[in-house]
C-alpha cells in the first residue's frame, strides 16, 4: 500500500491520512475496494525493519532526538511482539499494514510515534518492503529448488544400471539410462536457481527516501538506511524508485518457468504411473484414491503440478499487462504487485516439497523400463553409426538402416536376423539389438552412457555443492 493506497481512517485520531485535503470522509465502497491488509500483512516484519533504518536515519539527519527515537525504537518492538503472538488488534481503519504499523506505535509512543513518517511516503515504504519480501523470499524458493535436486541426485545415483527407453515426439527413440532422464530435470533446475539469485541481485536496491517521486528538502539518509536494511545498492532516481517493479516481473517469470519445469515433471510421472507405462509405483501417502473407483491410485501432485503452472503463467501475463500502460511514477495500479507474487511464491514452495516427497518415495519399475527399452528398433542409430565407422556415408547409412526397420515391421524377417545376413553389417552388428548393450554405447560428454552419466553426477554434485554456497552467502 502506498500514498496512493489509501482510503480509510487512520491513525490515533481515527483521521485519514490525508484529511486535511478532504471535507468528508471516504465511502464505504471505496474502503472495500481498495483495502489491502487482507494480504500485504505478510510484509509486517520488512515494514518494521524498514520503519527502524528509516528511524535511524532520522536520528543521523538530527530530525529526531535520542529519546524520541527510543520511544518509537520499543514500539516497533512492541508492534512486532505483538504482531508475532497474535495479540496485535487491527482497527476497522487499518486499510494497510503500514497505517496499521504506524497507528500502533503512534498509539504507544505519542508525539514521537507521529513523528515515524517524517520525510517518507508509502510510495518508497511499501517498494523498500516488497524489496525486502523478495530477497527472502527467492532465496527460500531457491532454497527448495536445491532440495528437489537432491532427491533426484540420490535417486539417480541409487538407479545404477537401470535404462529406459528415451523418448521424443513421445516416441521411442534410444535408450538411455534412468540417472540420466532424472538428471535432466536436475540440469533444468540448476537454471531456475540462477534465474532466482540472478533476480534477487536486481531486487537488492533500497528506493527508501524517494519519497512519493520526488525525494526530500529533509536531510535524510538513503545511502545510511540501505545498509542499515542489507540492501547491496542504493537508488539512482526517485521517480523510478517508486514505479520500478521490474523485479517483481523477474521474480514471477523466474517461477513460472520454474512452474513450467515442474509441469514436465508431473507430466511424465503421470505417464509413468499409468498401466500402459507401467514406469513407476506411487507410495500411498503422495497418492490419492477415488469417491467411486476403488481400483484407482492417483498421481494428484503431478497433476496440480501442470494445472498450477497455468496459474503462474496467469500472474506473469497479469504484472506484465498492468505495468505496460504506466506513467511514471507511482500508480495506484501498483497495488496489484503483491498478491501474484505472494501466491507464486506460496505455490511454488509447496510444489517443490510435494514433488520431492513424491519422487523421493516411489518405486522405479526398472524391468518394465527395461522390457520398453529392449525393442531392437530402438538400436538402429547404433547400427547406423557402425556403418559409418566402417566407411559408409551417414546418409547411405541411414537409408540402410531404415530400410532393414520398414521390412522387419512389414513382417519380412526379424530385425536381428535382417541386420546379420546384410553384406555390411553381419553378426557383430546384430549383437547390438541384444538387451541393455544400446545404452552403454553413448560416451561423449552429457551423454547418456555409463561412463558419461557417472561424469556427470559428479559434475551435477559439485554444482549443488557451488549453489548451497552461493545460496548460503546471498
């Protein structure tokens, strides 16, 4: 909420604001429509943090004195006591949590407390607290993230041997490793991490003492209140200060693809528990059952999983779409900044902890992987490559091939015994049709072979190992 948010009484006197510049009091219609304590009271603690730097600065601006200061200082201790056991009372003219905020500690430290909003608009107050919101917040998405990345680790190290076919169109094509699929995921995930640090750096700006737009004739202290709050940088523009919410826009794309990536997740779990795939067993506690079908047990995560990233997606188009008309600076628009942030970041914490517990807790059927794997046709770009170790024209080498595949599916011969009586292949080509020998001929770099899948784990170990730094020291 911002100086532009707001519409009820407030304050100790029960008085707007801004009543000095109306002679009436504002509609119940309006207060209900433009009302925001429902859900920015999420940011209590960043509003009382930024109230105490902004206090701070005040003080070094000689605009408060010590004991002044003091008085405010232990009512924001009191408000934030009394905010944390619940025993905070929200007034009927409480529109947002930083009248909320400053009409308690008004109400605690007296002429001192009316003093708190000297020198500072809900303009840059409310964008240094959904600042201050983010940075924690990416950080324990990312946090997640990394949890999930651990679970496909160990489930990729624990899959040893295991292969399945590798699949595209959602077809058949080659059979790779399961460490290898799992990991995949693990790589795609990696970049969501960057994404979310690499936001978080941007979001690391304090636009407190931009005032509404304009700044200050106050001596205030911009470059003392951003290190006093953690902030790595301080603004450069006031007007863009308080209008800027391309972090916002950052963060929500950062988790919509994040949405995206755990969507493919779901989807192939729900492939994989089906009878037709037969891939992988659901525990019963990451499953649901039916009202009526007593036989069914239901990938419910992995399907809310794809239906939520709809929902993110819908609060990047809706951020996007509400900022693209705006003039500077603020704009009561701003106001819908919060609640598509607040539930992306809500939505993707639980996905990321449902979808690891559920992968966590399932059981891989490697013999059905297998039995789907072992289909001899799965094997013909191994025998095209053969060809062409031993000097036919990859071309040539595909045509070969793909000609002995159409004959075997039009029932002319089995494909093993095609591949062994061709002039240019012979029985050590058709040794490759054999089960499980496909998958261990990959073995270049990211590849899906033995040697290569278990240089990657080793890479991917050291990357998480790097992101739990890099997380830990943000």
């Amino acid at each position: 909420m911002t100086e532009a948010e707001s519409g009820s009484e407030t304050g100790a006197g029960g008085r707007t604001l801004w009543h000095g510049r109306f002679a009436g009091g504002p509609a119940d219609e309006l207060l209900a429509y433009t009302v925001s304590l429902p859900y920015d009271r999420r940011l209590a603690p960043d509003d009382i943090a930024g109230s105490r730097a902004h206090v701070r600065g005040l003080v070094r601006g000689g605009i408060l004195d010590g004991l002044e200061a003091s008085a405010v200082l232990a009512a924001l201790d009191q408000v934030e006591e009394e905010l944390a056991d619940g025993r905070f009372a929200f007034a009927p003219s409480d529109e947002d949590i930083h009248t909320a905020v400053e009409r308690r500690v008004t109400e605690l430290a007296g002429d001192a407390g009316a003093k708190l909003h000297t020198g500072r608009s809900r303009n840059d107050q409310v964008a240094t607290d959904l600042r201050l919101y983010t940075k924690r917040a990416l950080i324990q998405v990312a946090q997640r993230v990394l949890e999930l990345q651990t679970v496909l680790l160990d489930r990729a190290t624990d899959a040893a041997g295991a292969y399945l076919p590798g699949y595209t169109h959602l077809q058949r094509a080659q059979p790779v490793l399961l460490s290898h699929h799992l990991l995949a995921h693990g790589w795609a995930l990696a970049r969501d991490v960057d994404r979310l640090l690499d936001t978080r750096v941007r979001a690391d700006v304090s636009p407190l003492g931009a005032g509404a737009l304009a700044g200050s004739s106050l001596p205030l202290d911009p470059s003392g209140t951003a290190a006093d709050l953690g902030f790595a940088g301080v603004f450069d523009n006031s007007l863009d200060a308080v209008s800027d919410r391309d972090f916002v826009a950052e963060a929500l794309f950062d988790l919509a693809l994040l949405g995206v990536h755990l969507s493919r997740i779901g989807e192939e779990i729900v492939l994989w528990s089906t009878d037709e795939f037969g891939f992988l067993k659901l525990d019963d506690a990451y499953a649901t059952g039916s009202s009526m079908l007593p036989q069914k047990k239901n990938p419910d995560i992995a399907e809310l999983a794809r239906g939520r990233s709809g929902r993110l997606i819908g609060h990047l188009t809706g951020i996007l779409t509400t900022l693209k008309g705006l003039p500077l600076s603020y704009n009561r628009d701003l106001q819908e900044d919060k609640e598509p942030l607040f539930d992306a970041v809500d939505q993707s914490v639980l996905a990321l902890g449902a979808i690891g517990g559920l992968l966590a807790s399932s059981r891989f059927v490697t013999d059905a992987m297998a039995a789907a794997a072992d289909s001899p046709y799965a094997s013909a770009t191994d025998l095209a490559e053969l060809l062409v170790e031993r000097g036919t024209p990859f071309r040539d080498a595909h045509a070969i091939v793909g000609e002995i595949v159409r004959t075997a599916l039009d029932g002319g011969a089995p494909m093993a015994d095609l591949v062994r009586d061709h002039p240019k292949l012979g029985p050590e080509a058709a040794d490759l049709l054999l089960p499980g020998v496909s998958v261990t001929r990959r073995t270049t770099r990211g590849g899906a072979g033995p040697a290569a899948v278990e240089a990657q784990i080793a890479r991917f170990e050291a990357r998480l190992e790097t992101d739990r730094s890099r997380i830990t020291e943000a």
